[in-house]
C-alpha cells in the first residue's frame, strides 16, 4: 500500500514537472511555435478585486490577407479580436479562404481547401510553415505561383518575417511552382504572380474618413490610376502616376466631404509592354467624412 507521504510526494513532483513543461515552452524569445487553434474571437475577461472590477479584452488584430484575383495576387484586411499570435492568426484565416464579402468584392484562393496548418515557427526573421498535403495538389503552373505567393506575402508582410521556409508533413519542401524553396525564400524570389499593380492599401474591407492612403508594389512599367466614387458613381477623388519594375508606392489623397456610405474603388493599370494585358478592377469600399478633430 502506498502511503498518504509518498502519494503527496509524487503529486508535487508531478505538478512541478508540468509547471516547469510549460515555462519552457513560453520561452524562446524570436520562436513561435503553433500549438493551439482556438477561435479567433475571445470575449472579454472581467475580474474584481477589493469591489473594483476592470474589464481585459482581447487585442484587435490587423490581418492583412493576400488572395487572388484570377491568378493573380489581391489583398483584404480584417480585423480579428484575439490574444493569440497574429501571425498564427493570419496564417489561419488565409488557408480559410475569403468570407462571402471578399469573394464578393471578386477575392479567391489558390490554396486548396482543406489545407491545414501543421506548425508555425518564426525565429531570426525566417518563418517555417508545416502545411498538410493538400498545400501541394497538382494544378496548372499560374495557380501553383499565385498559391505560393499567398502565403510569402502574408506572412512577409509582418515586420519580423523577411523569408518563408516551407515543409509538408515536418519534410521540407524542395520545389514548387518551379522555384527553388531548399532554402527560405522573400519576396524578391516569388513574383509571377503579382499583377502590375499589387494595391494593398486602401484593401477589401476597408474604410477611409477624409483621405485615402494609397500604397502597394509595382511589377513592371507603365502607369496606373486610382478613383474612388461616392454611392452615385460620382467622382470623389482620382490619383494617377508611373510604376516601375519592383518599385512600391504610398501616397494620401485628400478625399472630398462625403456622409458616411459605401463608396467605389477603381484600380487601372496600363503596362508599358503590349504584351503586358491592362488590369482593371474594383471593389466597395466604406468612405466618410474626416473626424472631427
């Protein structure tokens, strides 16, 4: 028979063993390892102590999502309320693919549905993403690069993920789309899916309030314009200029006074290259007043 001493005994252990488990996995610094897919919306948390209650919420979360126009690259934004990791956030929302106002707006994927994330690792800038097989199905050699694309953009388009390493089932993934992923490739190695102009601000799900801050990446030369027209098609605002190949752009554009609406974003690009198609798009876009100061 054991006794009540040594069952104590082997609980405390037990216990220090399981504490001790999960400080080190909170340690790491650079690392992030995934390890859970909770919903990515937790309501507030409300304590009270010595009769003073204070309310925690959750951080709002910034996603910005790269998915396709054709076979082309295309952004959204979202706003997520979540503690969890917006990089694991973000990731995750990409493999579901684009809500019903997305695919709306003329927003789909290339990343076959029912591709999971296994794992999620970003240390020293390089984030290694474990996908399921689904990720790598067969499919022509425009969708295999824009898939590609989806998860380089998104995932680079945090501030601390320079390169993306990919791996199916914990085994790197060598090549795909005919490049070459032995080692962690950016941006500057995947870009036969960008269109001529890769419009990621102002984005599907926006809204903008006195001004529009219009920024993105430019693919080949030519030139591009950008309207925005109120609920009756009337023009509110219009930039135009030149892009470059594998230049970037941000300019603000005063927005005239408006009521508070859902508003038309045009995108045109005239490639200097015949051989280059036009591009054009559009999408609603919320448009209001600026605050009041």
């Amino acid at each position: 028979m054991t006794s009540p001493t040594r069952s104590r005994t082997r609980l405390m252990l037990t216990t220090l063993v399981v504490v001790a488990s999960a400080m080190l996995a909170g340690c790491g610094g650079a690392s992030t390892a995934l390890t859970s897919t909770t919903p990515t919306t937790q309501p507030a948390v409300t304590t009270t102590t010595h009769g003073v209650t204070t309310s925690t919420v959750p951080a709002v979360v910034q996603e910005t999502l790269f998915f396709t126009r054709g076979t082309v690259l295309g952004v959204s934004h979202r706003s997520v309320t979540s503690p969890a990791d917006p990089r694991l956030l973000t990731t995750q929302s990409l493999l579901g693919g684009p809500i019903a106002a997305e695919s709306a707006a003329g927003l789909s994927s290339a990343i076959p549905a029912g591709t999971a994330l296994r794992g999620l690792d970003v240390k020293s800038g390089v984030a290694t993403v474990n996908f399921s097989p689904q990720f790598v199905l067969p499919g022509p050699s425009a969708v295999l690069s824009a898939r590609l694309g989806q998860v380089v953009y998104t995932l680079t388009n945090f501030p601390n993920v320079n390169q993306v390493s990919f791996e199916i089932g914990k085994f790197p993934l060598l090549n795909f789309a005919g490049v070459n992923l032995a080692n962690p490739v950016g941006r500057s190695q995947i870009t036969a899916a960008l269109p001529p102009v890769l419009l990621v601000s102002p984005a599907v799900g926006d809204s903008v309030h006195g001004t529009v801050v219009a920024s993105g990446i430019t693919s080949v030369a030519g030139t591009w314009a950008l309207t925005v027209s109120d609920a009756q098609g009337h023009l509110l605002t219009t930039v135009t200029n030149t892009a470059v190949p594998g230049g970037s752009f941000s300019q603000t554009i005063p927005l005239s006074g408006t009521s508070a609406q859902t508003g038309t974003l045009t995108m045109f690009a005239k490639p200097t290259l015949a051989s280059v198609p036009a591009q054009t798009f559009t999408f609603p876009l919320q448009i209001g007043p600026a605050p009041t100061p």
